[in-house]
C-alpha cells in the first residue's frame, strides 16, 4: 500500500476516489469498474474504500457531484468574464467542451449511469446538474433579447435544448471515433453555426 494514499485526510482520499474513477472510465466500459479495481488503483484496501463510501452506488454519486459541481462553476466563471450574452454562451460551451477533453471518461461515466433502468442517486444528481445548466442558459438566452443580441422571436427552451443537444452531440461523435480529444477542434465550428441561428434575425452580425 502507498503510505502516502494511506495517510490522506478524508476529504483528500474522497477526491482521489473520483480522479481515480474517472481515470478508470477513460480506459474501460464503466460498467466493469469495480470497488476491487478502484482500491487496486488507489494502492488502499476495500475496507479502507468503505469507510469513505458506504457502497459503490454512493462512490458513483460522489463522482457526479464532483462533475456536476465543477462544470457549474467553469461555466460559470467563463460566462462572467465574457462582453455580452452570445460572448457568455460561447465562453460556457467551450468551457464545457475543455472539461470533457480533460477527463475523456466523464462522458462514459455519465451516458452508462443514465442508461440505467433504476432511479439512482447518481442519475438525481445526474437530473439536478442538467437543470442549474438548464436554467443558466435561459437566464443568458433572456438576457440577449433584452440588450438585441437575440430575438424576441426566438424560442427560450428550444435553444436551451439544442445547445445542450449540440454539446451532447459532439461528446458522442467522439466517442464513436475514439479520440475525445478532438471536441477542442470541432467545438469552434459548430458553435458558431448556433450562434448564428439564434441571432441572424437581429439583421446584424453577431
């Protein structure tokens, strides 16, 4: 065992827990990631696992939070920074695109627990993120109607969703292809297609 993974404190162990996780996920099919293989990784034992988290479902959960909590606050962070709404949708896209390129298992982890027929508390969590993001994009979706970035014309929720879908769509095509990696370079291209469907009734460029 890794004397120094031994001695962390517990709120360090539980982070280390989910960086291991989602290194796991990178390499192989969630669904074959077991306490065993966590524990082998971490250089702990099983016992010592347990004693952070009470169960496998309960380690899942963390990990979402984890996600959910770090996405919410990147893409949060990179829409305060930017000049105007647009500029705020196209800072939180890519911010979202550069989280999932550094951790190519999240995607894995996340489409495998939803997929799951059972209401877990990992998928909760799963539910939860998705609205605060939800929400976010509706806060910023009326912000450019009101400042004539965007048209009053233009349907709230359908753009809240085809922007989530546009996000969605892409992790997927990359992992069909086997190279995540490659959303940093596609990302550009198609947000720059959203952004001019939502705003090309304004009669300017955006």
């Amino acid at each position: 065992m890794d004397q120094r993974t031994k001695q962390l404190p517990a709120d360090e162990r539980r982070a280390h827990t989910v960086a291991t996780v989602l290194a796991l996920a990178a390499e192989r099919d969630p669904i074959e990631i077991t306490t065993a293989a966590i524990a082998e990784r971490m250089q702990v034992t099983q016992g010592a696992l347990f004693r952070h988290f009470p169960s496998k479902e309960d380690i899942w959960r963390a990990v979402l939070q984890w996600v959910g909590g770090e996405l919410l606050a990147r893409t949060e962070a990179a829409a305060a920074a930017a000049r105007s709404a647009l500029d705020s949708l196209e800072a939180m896209f890519m911010a979202h695109i550069a989280l999932v390129a550094e951790h190519p298992g999240l995607p894995r982890l996340l489409f495998g627990e939803l997929q799951r027929a059972q209401d877990t508390a990992a998928k909760r969590v799963a539910r939860s993120i998705v609205k605060r993001y939800r929400d976010r994009l509706l806060v910023l979706l009326a912000h450019g109607k009101s400042n004539g970035e965007i048209p009053e014309a233009i349907d709230d929720d359908a753009a809240a969703t085809m922007y989530i879908g546009m996000v969605q769509g892409l992790i997927v095509q990359s992992l069909l292809s086997g190279n995540v990696k490659q959303l940093r370079s596609a990302a550009p291209g198609a947000f720059h297609l959203y952004r001019r469907a939502i705003s090309s009734a304004t009669g300017r460029r955006a």
